[in-house]
C-alpha cells in the first residue's frame, strides 16, 4: 500500500512539472513572438528569432524532465554508498536538492539565454549579466554534485569518529568479555551506549540491515565492518567476529587488540612529544625571531615602518595555521575535553577585540597619528577582554580535574576491593573523603547514578570528554553487573594505562608553557634594551654632530625612526597570541584553553618593557 501511495505521489509531481513545464512553453512562445514582433520592427534576421525559440524549446523539454533525473541520481548515489556512508539520503535531503537544482538551472538559463538574446539585439551582452550568468552555473554544477560530495564527506566523518573511539570500544569489550559474556550481548550493550555514539549508530546500523536481510546481528556487524571506510576498524573486527564465531571466548583476541591499539596510541603521543618540540621550536623561531632581526637592523639602515610590522605579521600567521594543522593531526582527539557554551562564545569576544585592539594600534603609529594608545590602556583592555575567559577556562578545567581524580579514587579503591574482598561501593565511600569534599560529592553523586537511570544519562552526558565519558559507562556497567572482581580488575587496568597517556600529554603542556613563559621575558627584556641602546646611541651621535668643530657623517643613522620598536611590539604581541593558542591545544584539545597563556605572555611583554624603560642604560 505504501509503495502504491509512492507511486501516485511520484506521478503526481511528474504531472505536475509536465504542466508547468507546457505552460513555460506557452510563455516562452509569447516571448518568442513579441521578440519576433521586434526584430522585424529593428530588421534583426528572422533565422537568429529561430535558434531563440529553438533553445527555448529544448531547454524547456530538459527541464520537465530534470526532476525525474535529479531523483534518480540522488537515489543511486545514497543506495550505493549506503555502506560505506553508514545511512542513506534522506527524503527531506533530497526534496531540498532537487528544488535548488531546478531553481539553479532554470535562473542560469533564463540569464544565458538573455544574454544571447541581448547580443542577437544589441550586438554585446552586458558584464555584469556575463558574471552573474557565469557564477550561477558554476554553483549550479556544485549543487549538482553535492550528493556526492555530502556522502564523502559522512564517510570521513564516520571513519574519524569511529577510529578514535576504537580504543575504547575495545577497552569496554576487555571489561565485558571478562565475565564470558557473548558478543551479541555485548554488542547490545554498545547499542545502547551514551558514550561511544559511533559506534552505537554502527550497532544500530546493522542491527537494521539484520532485520532488512532478516539474518542474524552477528552477520550484519560483520557486513558493516567489511564494507567501513576505516582500515583499521575492518581488521580488528575481523579477527573479533572469527573469534567470536570459531570458539564465542573473546577476552584473548580483545586483549591483544587493545595491546595492539594502545601500543598505536602511545606511539601516537611518543610522536607528538618529538615532533612537537621540534615543530614548536621552530615556531618560536619564526614567529619571535624574525621582529627581533628586524630590531636590530631596521635602525642601522632604515626601512618602512609598515614593512617591518606587515612582514613579520604574514610570516606569523601563514605559519601559525601550517603548524596547527600539524600538532591538529597528531593530537590524540579522544583526549579532547569539550568547551563548555559559554567559553565558545566568551572566546569570541577574547580573541578578537585582543587582535582589533593591537591592529589599531599598528595603523595609528604607521598613519602617524598623535593620539596612539598607551601600553597601560593596552594592558587594561587585554586584561577586560581576555581576564574573563581565562577565569572561566580555568574554572572549567578544575572541574575536569576533579574526573580525573574520580579516576584515581575508583582505581583505588578497586585495588583495595579486589585485594581484601570488601564491597566496592563502601570501599568508595570510605576512602573518598580523602580526596577532598568536592571529589567526595562527584563520587556520591556516582553511585547515585548506579541506581537512577536520569542521573546516570545526566552524568554521562556531562563527562568533559570522550575519555572521562567511557570511564563512567565502563564503571556504571561493572556496577550493573555486580561489580565483579574481574570486570573490576580489567577496567583499572586499562585505564591505568590510558591514564598514563593522558598524563604525558599534561606534563608536555607544562613544559611547553614554561618554555614560552621564560623565553617572552627573555625577549621582552632584549626588545627594551635595544629600544634604548639605539636611542640613547642616535640621540648622543646627532647632539655631537650639531657642535662647532666637528665634522660627523650620520648619514649612517639618519633614517633611524624609534616608533619601529613600537610597531615590533604589535606584530610580537600577534605572534605570542598565535603562540599561546598552540599550548591551548596541547592542554585542551582545543584553542578555548589558551585564554590563561595568552594573558601571562601579553601582560608580561608589555610589563617587561615598561621595567626595561624605567632601568638605568649602561653600554
């Protein structure tokens, strides 16, 4: 019945277009007519009124048809990347498509074919009809390859997702197949899984394709994962699903591919650690030495104020986004603790008006303007602008601070539980105290969530990141099941593993910070000392050369002009900026937890050389 409605509604439209279409026909037959009416009036050739109305005609029959088309490639596409894609394309996707294809084509064939009536008339077509005509076909051949392109793009997207929550679907197999359950019944589990979304749509996945082939979910996962744009995903549930099959005990082939997977992840972060203070280093080079050289020799043979602050301003952000997107694509993205709402949008308040307030400040002393800002009003607006977000960022990640030791109390406690056979639950409560009021709340509110499915899903979905959020369903399961001594003992294992992957990455963004913290001091204490040696060194030469009797070339110091040091400050203040948004990435994952870098380097900068202009000049 369903089917037979399809078809009617499908006719329906068909007719639809179809009349339109005769009635675009019909209007531009008039049109045609009046044109010939016109051209006869202007002696325009009768044959030129013909290819008119013929490409009239043809593109009106092309375009009753182009529905019908549209629908039937868009279909095609969605049914034969549907494995690879993990979901087709929906009806309401495909009604939007269609209806911007026609709109698009009919738009650039009304422009195109009044642009070739006007130069049939007139003899040119105007510019501005050839551009538009030109942009609207251009977007119209985008559009008609959108499909293609969205289901790419869901296929990356579903490879990414599913590659970094792999390690922990595994780690939440180690856990459940420690107790011998089957792998269906793990699978379902995962299926209802709040942290590892993935590879919950991917259970889901197949456990519909099961009911569509009406065999069994064990025979659609393994469809699913033979046809999954992830390499990696297709061989490690190979060998999970044989295993599975030829003897149903897991916990083995699981355990080496965890061993196998995080060996993957620590190498990953070994890779990091080398590569990053080799890529960073040479991004403090870059981005700090180049208004450095720029310092020492725009005084001893003169250049462009501008020059010495766009220059250096280029430099910094071409290389700023070449070494982001590579400290981007080694970061360990399970990591990744998410901004709160409004961090995102305090952040956009906290990185612009910092860069619009410096940038003023370049075009005033380049313009040369007499009223440039001062370096305390500088400092006052970075400390209003920034100081808030920084705050917040920092508050939120003592919050995550606090999961990280929920981490180390259930780890404990475990180890207590196991060792001496008392219950998990009173060992938790027992010990938690210890480590502080606000611990002791999260874990009560824990083993709340244990007996209250809402505040389970509440906590769940409050978890900072992927890595904490796994932690939790992993613990919320072992306390599901009994809180086995095995299932105990595995999820502390493994998490004491990643926790030592999590804790290298902190210990590096430390360091990291340190680093850039003493060497902007350092710079901010040279930049002053040469501001005031070349100054003092210019001022003595020119008052010496002005007194009777001496005869002193300054040509060699004539096109000195001090303001250059100021515009170098604006162009270091943007590189620290870009800087500190790197150790934002490397604490967080992300570049909402620079606000406290950025406003430590800044405010040190300014402050270093308010200190270097109030210090006596020895030579």
């Amino acid at each position: 019945m369903s089917s037979l409605n399809y078809s009617i509604e499908d006719y329906t439209r068909l007719v639809s277009i179809k009349y339109y279409a005769w009635l675009l026909l019909g209007l531009l037959a008039l049109i045609s007519f009046t044109l010939g009416v016109t051209g006869r009036l202007l002696n325009i050739p009768i044959q030129y009124l013909y290819i008119v109305l013929i490409v009239f005609t043809g593109l009106t029959y092309y375009y009753s048809y182009l529905y019908t088309a549209l629908k039937t490639m868009s279909e095609k596409i969605s049914t034969s990347k549907f494995l690879v894609a993990g979901r087709v394309l929906s009806e309401r996707f495909i009604k939007a498509y269609i209806s911007s294809a026609q709109v698009l084509g009919f738009s650039t064939t009304l422009l195109i074919v009044i642009g070739t009536t006007l130069g049939f008339i007139h003899g040119y077509i105007p510019l501005t009809l050839f551009i538009v005509a030109v942009a609207l076909a251009v977007l119209f051949g985008v559009v008609l390859v959108f499909p293609t392109l969205y289901v790419s793009f869901t296929a990356s997207t579903r490879k990414t997702s599913c590659e970094v929550e792999l390690p922990f679907l595994l780690l939440f197999f180690r856990v459940l197949s420690s107790t011998h359950l089957t792998l269906y019944d793990i699978l379902s589990a995962i299926e209802n899984s709040r942290a590892l979304r993935a590879w919950s749509g991917e259970v889901r996945n197949a456990r519909k394709i099961a009911s569509i082939l009406n065999t069994s979910l064990l025979t659609a996962m393994s469809i699913v994962s033979e046809n999954h744009p992830s390499r990696t995903v297709r061989d490690v549930f190979k060998r999970v699903l044989t295993v599975s099959v030829s003897t149903g005990y897991l916990r083995d082939v699981v355990e080496r591919a965890f061993g196998h997977i995080y060996t993957q992840l620590e190498a990953r972060l070994s890779g990091l650690t080398e590569k990053f203070t080799i890529v960073y280093g040479l991004l403090i080079f870059i981005l700090l030495f180049i208004p450095i050289v720029f310092a020492v020799i725009t005084p001893l043979y003169g250049g462009s104020i501008a020059m010495s602050f766009l220059i250096p301003l280029a430099v910094s952000v071409l290389f700023f986004f070449i070494i982001y997107a590579i400290v981007s694509s080694i970061y360990p993205s399970a990591f990744t603790i998410n901004p709160p709402r409004v961090l995102v949008y305090a952040s956009i308040v906290g990185f612009i008006i910092p860069v619009v307030l410096v940038l003023l400040q370049a075009l005033l002393i380049i313009t040369g303007a007499s009223n440039i800002l001062s370096s305390q009003v500088i400092a006052l607006g970075l400390i209003l602008t920034i100081a808030p977000c920084a705050v917040y960022a920092e508050l939120w990640l003592r919050k995550v601070n606090l999961y990280d030791k929920l981490i180390r109390l259930v780890s404990d406690a475990i180890s207590v539980s196991v060792s001496l056979g008392e219950n998990f639950v009173a060992v938790i409560e027992r010990i938690a105290p210890r480590y502080g009021k606000s611990v002791e709340a999260l874990a009560r509110r824990v083993l709340l969530g244990y007996h209250v499915e809402p505040v389970r899903e509440r906590i769940l979905r409050e978890a900072p990141s992927l890595y904490h959020a796994t932690f939790l369903e992993a613990l919320f399961q072992a306390l599901l099941m009994g809180a086995k001594p095995e299932m105990l003992k595995s999820l502390t294992t493994s998490y004491e593993q990643l926790v030592n992957v999590y804790s290298k990455l902190h210990s590096l963004a430390r360091t990291q910070e340190l680093m850039l913290i003493g060497l902007t001091g350092m710079i901010s204490a040279f930049m002053g000392y040469v501001k005031g040696l070349f100054t003092s060194y210019f001022n003595l030469i020119k008052s010496i050369g002005t007194q009777g009797g001496w005869s002193i070339n300054i040509q060699f110091f004539i096109n000195f002009n001090p303001v250059v040091y100021d515009v170098l400050t604006c162009a270091i203040l943007i590189s620290l900026l870009f800087a500190s948004i790197i150790i934002g990435k490397l604490r967080g994952g992300s570049v909402f937890y620079a606000f406290r870098t950025t406003l430590l380097l800044l405010l040190l900068y300014i402050g270093g050389l308010e200190v270097a202009n109030l210090l006596p000049l020895k030579y």
